[in-house]
C-alpha cells in the first residue's frame, strides 16, 4: 500500500501558485525511489486533481508545468459521453486519469458514480470519496469501507479518501485497497498537514 502527500498547485487568476506544504522526510534512497501502486510505477509522487482552473488552457498547463503523472477527475463535474472541455485538456496517452466520486453520500452511490465511469470510459482506477457532510467535506469511514470491498470485488483499482485512522487504513489494505488517501488537515483550512503522527503509523502499519 502507498501513501503520499506533497505540494498542491492552485490555479488563481488565470495563473497558477505553488503552494508547498510540510512533507515527510524521505531518505536518499526514497528519493530517488519510483512511487509504485497496483503495478504501476510513478516517476512523480505529485498526483493533480483538475477541478476550479479558470480555464482549459490553464490546466493543461498546470499538468504540463508539475511532472505529473497521475490526474484526478471529478465524475460530477465532467462528462464521458460526450466532448467535454476538462477532459479535453487531459492527454490521457501522457497522464492516468483517476475518476472520483466526490459528492457521494453513501456506499451504494460511490459505488454506482465509479461503475458509470467504468462503463462510459474504461478506467478502472477509482478515487474513492464518501462525505456525506457537504460543509466539511469529511469522509465517512464506515460507508467508505463499504465501497471499498465492494469495488476491489467488481475488479476496481482503489483509492480511498479517509481520515488518517491507522486501524481505518490497515482495514481497506486488508480488503485490497492499492493505496489510502489520508486526511492532512480540513479542506479548504490553509493548515498544512496536521495528521503527520497517525500518517507515520498508517505507513509503518502498511
């Protein structure tokens, strides 16, 4: 199981601001090591998700700008059925495309959201979110150990976002989860990462 969280680009005013964040520390060797999730190895551990860029140009050049390998999309928010302007800023031959399932409430709709995008696309890596507090935006551990097993059973490649519980974490592991998405701190809070000794245990723990 891998876990990371590094920086995050924002987009602000048609242009794009880096902001750093605490990170772990990493040894030599880490360093240079490739990041390696469900078999696929990542050159970057920087992993970019697309949502509030001013424009599509913008983001393509934030992805371009960041070396990033790994792409984030909300299934709310985009359209595999028909030409859609975030996804078409995406070269999905250079980046894998992660769908979410941001804005599902429970299991059974993350579930349904991941099996449409499935369906519509091909992709069978998911971003697994469950919140069913739409101020906050905090997971719901038990729905989301739920859709988990449920998703590694239908053949899914699992991500899922999750508060940074080492017993919440070593469960989704042990169900067959690739990698855990732990929480830093409150979305949107400005905070940095304020979970970095339960971070330790998950990845001690994995």
């Amino acid at each position: 199981m891998a876990l990371l969280w590094i920086r995050y680009l924002l987009p602000q005013h048609g242009s794009v601001t880096v902001i750093e964040l605490k990170s772990f520390r990493l040894s030599e060797e880490d360093k240079v090591k490739p990041l390696v999730i469900a078999g696929r190895t990542f050159t970057s551990r920087l992993f970019i998700g697309t949502g509030k860029y001013p424009s599509p140009s913008v983001l393509a050049a934030a992805l371009a700008a960041s070396g990033t390998e790994l792409v984030t999309v909300a299934l709310r928010r985009v359209s595999f059925d028909e030409p859609d302007p975030t996804l078409s800023a995406i070269d999905f031959n250079k980046y894998l495309v992660v769908p979410n399932t941001s804005g599902a409430k429970t299991a059974e709709e993350a579930v349904r959201l991941a099996r449409l995008a499935r369906a519509a696309s091909g992709l069978t890596w998911i971003k697994l979110e469950v919140t069913p507090d739409p101020v906050y935006l905090l997971p719901d551990p038990a729905e989301t150990l739920k859709a988990a097993e449920m998703l590694v059973r239908e053949g899914f490649t699992v991500l899922p976002y999750i508060h940074a519980d080492p017993t919440l974490a070593k469960r989704l592991e042990d169900v067959g989860c690739a990698a855990v998405m732990p929480l830093g701190s409150p979305i949107g809070s400005a905070r940095g990462i304020k979970t970095e000794e339960f971070v330790k245990i998950i990845v001690a723990q994995a």
